[in-house]
C-alpha cells in the first residue's frame, strides 16, 4: 500500500538513536521540562488533579497526573528529542496527551505538500505552525489558559488561508467530570479532567469552499502504552448497505483480526505500543466518545468531543488524489510500533485522535471543536461502574476482548 510505505518511511526521519527512561512519576515530567521549556502546571483546588501545558508547543497538554507531583504520569513525552533541542526538517514529534493540528495531511487539499509536488517523504513538511511555532498566551489563571496565533497556510491546490487559532485549555473539576461522564465516581478512584477549546477563524477576504480546499481541527493525544492496554471505540450499530463500513482498519495495511474485535456496540483495539497500525470512523458510525483501559495500572482514559448533529463532511489525509477529499474520519486511534526496518520512530505510544468537520467558513466565521480528556485510576470494581455507562462496555468485557 503506496500510504502506508510513505508514511512508514516518514516516521522513520524522526528516530534518535537511544531512547531515554521513562520517569515514573508526573514530577519527575514536569522537571525534565523545566530544564528545556517554559512549562505552565494548571491544578485544581485539590492539588492532586494536574496538567503541564507547554507555550512553545503551541499549548499543548504535555502530560498529567490524578494524583500530584508523585503520581503516574499519563502523557507520552519524547524525552531525547525534547533535550536535544534540535529541530527536525520534516517533523517535530515532542509528544503531548493534547497537541492541536489542522488537517488534511494528504490530497488535492493537502497543506503538508505544497503545489503539484508528488506525495512521497522528500515533500512532506509539517506546517510550522502546528510544529514549532509558540502560541501567544493571552490569558492565565491558575486552571486555564488561553492562547492565540495567526497563520498563512497555503494547500496543494493553491489556495491560501489567513486564520486565527484561538485555544483555551482549562482544568476540569471531579464533580463536573462526573456531570459529562454521567456516573458518579466513587471516593477511592482519583481522577484528573481537562478540555480544550480549539477555534479557527478566517480572517482573510475570501470564503473557503469546498472546491477549492477546506481545513479542519485535528487534535492527537499520545498516551503512554503498555501490554495490558486496550483502546475502546463505541459505534453506532446498523447494516453496512445504510451505515457504510463500521472501522477502517488499512491505514498501514489491513490490522491483524487478533489485534482488532469489533462486536456489537464498541469494538477493541490493541495499544501495546508493539505494532505499527491505526483505525478510524466515519461520521456515519462515530459516537462522541472513545476510551482505553490499562489493566496493569488500573487506568481508565475517556476521551469526549464535540461532534456536531448532521455533519458528514470530513477531510481526507490519505497520501494521495482522492475522489472523495471529505469522505474522512472522525475518531482515530493509532498504535506505535516498530517500522519495516524495526525501528522505534516516534514512541512507543498509541493515540486517540478526534477531528472537527471540514470549515466551510465566509470572512470572520469561525469553527470551534472541543476535545476532553478524563482519567480515572483506582480499583476495577469501581471504575466497571463508569465503563458500562460511558463506553457501554464491563472492564471484564475490555480485559478479556483480546488475549
């Protein structure tokens, strides 16, 4: 499959030879970044619930903790890439349990590849602006952040966007991660809670149509893998002849039927940070929510975002011409692993991802996608209670889904 050697070979740019150790604890994070970055920690008023957000990064959650400077960090951090401080041609992959980019990748309305440039790795570059470029910190308090850019961006096609990014990043309180959760949460699970308010803006003097190019917010959390990870994805049931295809399972070749099960309600995918492979849902077959369980911690990771009634338009980043540039996903989920070369390129790692539609946006029309992320960790029999309401599925169900 042309995609997926491109991007296999794409990832392998990024390699730096000799992974650091992992610290174990959210502190002993927030340190190491101290040392390279300007770092802001959001709490709440517990102190245990927290989160570091990094400017450089165009205000990227980092990583966080449930349980205080000595509790688990969660986020996935590329530790020998951060120290190097050094700057890669193609892409900078930091890390961050919360980084905000803009699709498409690829196609006609690509705004990694510049015009009539052929899709292979040689003309891939990763819009500074999503890369390397700091976010101006408008406002601070001491659970919320707001941050702001204008960008130019140019597609494939040609066309040119003037935009404003506007990005709010806020703590999330226990009660009010109850409320969206719908489920209580008993005293012995902690929990840490936060979202993000992304906003684009058109700022130029032309409309963006369809027909020229449209752009989206994509927002991509890394997350620490184990081998007792579980990614879970609750769909909407129907006939494939009305609904279309529940997953898309090829993005990197077909996944292996041992590290996918779709069932009735919610399918489960492996996040052991083993195997290279990446899923996606449609419009037709995406709820507004995801999640994953780490059996070895005890950790369950619930993602929800904003996903408006009615919308079917989605870009595509396929790595190609596409006859159907709107006919993308809306929930991904992407598992790291060793490339054709048995090389670690990026983590490991797996990833829940979520996308706005496409922004059809006249002059000063904006387009808004919230995206929430809640961790809870504590005993299972406590946490089966949250799992069955949000993901509709026990955590024996999640635990036993794939042996």
């Amino acid at each position: 499959m042309k995609y997926a050697k491109l991007i296999l070979a794409m990832l392998t740019i990024t390699v730096i030879a000799g992974c650091s150790t992992s610290p174990n604890t959210f502190g002993d994070d927030v340190n190491f970044l101290k040392k390279h970055t300007d770092v802001i920690v959001l709490s709440d008023r517990s102190g245990q619930s927290q989160i570091a957000v990094v400017p450089q990064y165009q205000g990227r959650v980092m990583t966080s903790t449930a349980a205080g400077p000595d509790g688990d960090s969660y986020g996935f951090l590329k530790y020998d890439l951060i120290k190097s401080k050094t700057t890669e041609e193609h892409i900078n992959s930091y890390g961050g349990e919360d980084r905000f980019w803009i699709g498409p990748e690829g196609g006609q309305f690509s705004i990694f590849f510049a015009k009539d440039k052929s899709f292979d790795i040689e003309n891939w570059y990763t819009p500074a602006v999503i890369d390397t470029e700091a976010y101006r910190l408008t406002s601070q308090s001491p659970s919320k952040l707001s941050f702001t850019k204008n960008t130019k961006l140019t597609n494939y096609s040609g066309t040119q966007f003037d935009l404003r990014i506007n990005r709010t990043v806020q703590m999330i309180s226990r009660d009010f991660a109850a409320i969206n959760l719908g489920a209580r949460i008993p005293a012995t699970v902690n929990v840490v809670g936060y979202q993000t308010v992304n906003k684009i803006t058109n700022i130029g003097t032309e409309a963006w149509k369809k027909d020229t190019g449209l752009l989206s917010i994509w927002i991509l959390g890394m997350f620490k893998h184990s081998p007792d990870t579980t990614v879970v994805i609750p769909f909407v049931p129907g006939t494939e002849s009305r609904l279309g295809p529940i997953v898309n399972d090829e993005y990197f070749g077909k996944v292996p039927a041992e590290r996918l099960i779709v069932k009735d309600k919610a399918l489960f995918f492996k996040a052991d940070g083993e195997y290279r492979s990446k899923i996606g849902l449609a419009p037709s077959r995406a709820r507004p929510v995801a999640g994953s369980y780490d059996a070895g911690s005890g950790q369950l990771t619930i993602v929800m975002y904003t996903k408006p009634a009615g919308a079917k338009d989605y870009v595509n980043s396929m790595w190609e011409l596409q006859e159907k540039p709107y006919g993308g996903d809306v929930v991904n989920s992407y598992n790291d692993g060793p490339n054709d070369l048995g090389e670690d390129a990026f983590g490991p790692f797996y990833e829940l991802e979520t996308s706005s539609p496409a922004a059809a946006l006249k002059p000063n029309e904006s387009l808004t996608h919230t995206h929430k992320t809640i961790h809870l960790q504590g005993p299972e029999k406590d946490l089966d209670n949250i799992a069955k309401i949000v993901l509709g599925v026990s955590i024996e169900d999640i635990k036993t889904a794939i042996q």
